[in-house]
C-alpha cells in the first residue's frame, strides 16, 4: 500500500491495511513518502518492483509521473489498485477504491452554503491542484455553490506542507476582509484554516469546512472553529485494498471485476469506500466508531 504522504489521515489506512493482511493470512507493507515528495514517491515504487511483490495499491501524488511505472507493473503481471485518487484506466489500474471524490466536494460545497446562509466569498486551501482527487473535489465543490451569491475566489496550493497552507489561510484573511469562507480539501488544510481563523479572532465569522478526519479537525469542530468535515474511509481503502489486491493475483482482474461489479459506480471502475460528514452533532458517535476500529491520531 503506498499512499501520497506520511500524514494523520493514513494512520487509518494503515490500521485498515494490517487487519486486512491479517485476516487474509498474506504479507504486505505500507509505505509513505514523508513530505508527499514525488520524487520520492517514485523511489518508493521503483525499490518495491525489486522486491519481488504481487501487487499493490498506490495514491498518487500525481497521475502523470506514476503512469510509466504502473504500465511497466502491469506488463509484468503485478496488478496496480488506485486508491484515494483515481488513475487513468488506460494506465493499467485495474480498479479505483475510495471516494467519489466529486460527490464529497459536492457535500462540502453544500456545508458551505448551508454555513454561509448561500452568500459569501469562499477561498481554497488545497495540496495540489494538479492531482485527481483534488480537480474532482474543487468541481464538486464550485458545482454546489452554483445558484448562489458564494464566490470561489482564490484556489491556493500548498504542494503538501501543512506550514505553507497555514500561510495560505493567513495571508487570504488578512488581505481581503471580505472573505467569509476557507475550504481545505486536503486532510491538514482544515486544521491549518482553523488556525488561521482562530489566532485571527474571527472564530465563526469565518467558516471553515474541511476534508477527512484528523484528530486536529475533530477538535477543531468540537470548539466551534470547524463547522463541518467530509469524511472518507481511508480505513476500508487500506481493508477492503488488501483484499482486492489479493484477489487480483489470484482470481485475476477479469473475474475480480466480475465479483465487484454490482457494488460498482456508473462509471464501472469506482469501488466507493464510502462519505459522509460529521458535524457538532455526530462528532460523539464518529469518534466511536473510530475508536472502535483502532484508529488512532
């Protein structure tokens, strides 16, 4: 399993993707590149094809630059899921597990009308505005806000650094007092708009609706600061990932298909590992479940 970056929302996956190895009795690894580095997201791929693995599964930082080592997997047989982020199917993945990445958009564009009362001026705090998921999400999200008086109006990247986003959040409150509203997409960019609002004094004034659920973003909705979160499941991508890796070596990518194919979205390719969003009022029961699963930080 090699995700986009060393960052609190894996640690779901990585629970998800142990229990799944061990329920299924199979060896595995789950790999992380710290600072979300192409480059060494790359290094990561190339070290595991010397290491005589069967498959795996892959978040891509960026769906260009992985397309030659996932065609050169498939060739040799070793099957490539997508996870968190789709990948072109000609590439060679042979499916995609996780979210719809524009219907959670929609979700969170829907939070921030309903946060905003349908008027405002909303910026976007995102890791990359390159990567699939994100393009989905900020379509998602802009498409939501259609029929209203909210304006997107700035889209900022961080390239994957949790201090630049929080930078980003500062410097789009400080210099345009007009702006009502912060989405971040990215699981760290809701808690650095948090922090932004917060050490600004503008705690409700300023909504902020963020992706995914670090430990930081559920605090911050506790205290107000956060009004809502679109949740994934990195858990089920990490579980349900073992499983579909295994069954791709062994049944193959036809027949795994085949098993999965009512459980598809209509663009049959999309194993939704499910969304949802948590607010003040769910929060209690969300981080039981949490708990529940052995999800920690």
């Amino acid at each position: 399993m090699v995700v986009n970056v060393a960052v609190d929302y894996w640690n779901a996956g990585k629970a998800g993707f142990n229990k799944g190895l061990a329920d299924l009795g199979v060896k595995g690894t789950f790999q992380a590149p710290a600072n979300g580095r192409l480059d060494q997201q790359l290094s990561i791929l190339q070290t595991l094809r010397g290491q005589d693995i069967s498959a795996f599964s892959l978040s891509a930082i960026d769906p260009t630059a992985v397309k030659s080592p996932i065609q050169s997997a498939s060739s040799a047989g070793i099957p490539v899921l997508a996870i968190d982020s789709p990948l072109p199917a000609e590439d060679g993945a042979a499916l995609y597990l996780g979210t719809p990445n524009y219907q959670a958009g929609k979700r969170a564009g829907e939070a921030m009308k309903a946060a905003l009362g349908g008027r405002g001026k909303v910026v976007v705090l995102v890791g990359s505005l390159t990567a699939s998921n994100a393009v989905e999400r900020i379509q998602g999200f802009e498409d939501a806000l259609k029929g209203t008086d909210i304006k997107v109006s700035n889209k900022l990247a961080d390239n994957m650094d949790a201090a630049k986003a929080l930078t980003n959040a500062q410097t789009a409150i400080q210099t345009d007092p007009g702006v009502t509203g912060l989405y971040g997409v990215y699981s760290y960019d809701g808690p650095s708009a948090a922090q932004a609002v917060q050490a600004a004094g503008r705690t409700g004034k300023v909504k902020v609706i963020s992706d995914d659920s670090d430990a930081q973003t559920l605090t911050f909705i506790q205290q107000g600061v956060i009004q809502a979160t679109v949740v994934q499941s990195p858990y089920q991508q990490g579980y349900t990932g073992a499983y579909l890796l295994a069954a791709l070596k062994v049944l193959g990518r036809d027949a795994t298909t085949a098993v999965v194919k009512p459980f598809l979205e209509s663009d049959g390719s999309t194993l939704s590992s499910g969304v949802g969003v948590v607010t003040p009022d769910n929060l209690a029961a969300f981080r039981a479940k949490q708990t529940q699963l052995g999800i920690t930080g």
